[in-house]
C-alpha cells in the first residue's frame, strides 16, 4: 500500500477513534492477519476465515476477499465512484487521496468504517464461528457514517 498517501486517512477524518485505531494499524502492517501469525512460526490455518478460499493476508482481507469486495462494490455505487475495473484498492485510493475535498470525506469515513466492519467480522468468524450477512453490515456501515456526518454530507448521500 502506498503509505504517503494512506497516512492522509488519520488527519481529517470523522470516524470512532476505535475505527481509525484499525486503520492506523493497517497502515502500519501491524494487524495480526494469519500470514503474519504463520512468519512467527505459530502453525495455523492459512486460509481466509471468510471465504476459505486463498491465504488471509492484509491485501487479501480488506481488498480481494468475496466479503470485502461486496462491501466496496456497494460504497462505490452509492458515492457514484466508477468501479469498472473492480480493482477496489486503485478507486479507494484515488477517492481517498481526496480526503480533503467534500466527496473525499465522506468516503474516508466510509472507508475507515468499512476496514473496521471487515476485520470485527473475520474475528467474529474466528472466535465466534459465525459473522454477519454483508447486508446487515452494510446497514450497520451506512447508519455509523450517517450519524457522524454533518447535514450536508448526509443530503449528498441521499441524492
Ligand atoms: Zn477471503
């Protein structure tokens, strides 16, 4: 991940401090994703917890994952951002390196929100066996974002 540019997320952004505490450690590499876990030489199942399919790794988590594309699939249509390519990673950083512009913001809070719905429901998956629907936290996204935007965002989103 392009690090200059993410670093931008933590200024001007209007998330939970929890949420940009996640990114902050995305940014970072510091979330212990099952591919870091594996190069402390703790043996440990590979495999994405929600999908089951490829390697957890950050990469893999937050951005090529089924459950993680859903997620952006969704936030894109809604901020009209063009995701054609269905390259994630490229439109989010583009939208995010536009933190400071009006349409920026919002998406950053989106983004912060985001991150951190993915990574609860890969530990809910792992500690609990069981997540939730992605619709239910795409809800849950869109409620957390509208509370915590000011009217003028929130009209954008609706229109
Ligand atoms: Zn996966």
């Amino acid at each position: 991940m392009e690090r200059v540019r993410w670093k931008r997320l933590i200024c001007n952004n209007y998330a939970t401090p929890k949420s940009k505490f996640i990114i902050w450690m995305v940014l970072h590499n510091r979330l212990p994703t099952v591919d870091r876990i594996r190069r402390w030489g703790i043996n440990c199942d590979a495999r994405c917890s929600l999908c089951r399919s490829e390697e957890e790794s950050l990469q893999h988590l937050f951005f090529s994952c089924d459950n993680a594309s859903a997620i952006w699939r969704e936030i894109c249509r809604l901020m009209r951002f063009d995701d054609s390519g269905g390259l994630y990673q490229d439109v989010i950083s583009s939208a995010c390196s536009q933190a400071r512009k009006k349409k920026g913001k919002l998406f950053v809070m989106f983004f912060t929100k985001s991150v951190h719905a993915i990574w609860r429901q890969r530990n809910s998956q792992i500690f609990r066996e069981s997540c939730k629907d992605t619709n239910v936290v795409l809800r849950d996204i869109f409620f957390k974002v509208a509370t915590r935007c000011t009217d003028v965002e929130r009209r954008r989103l609706l229109m």
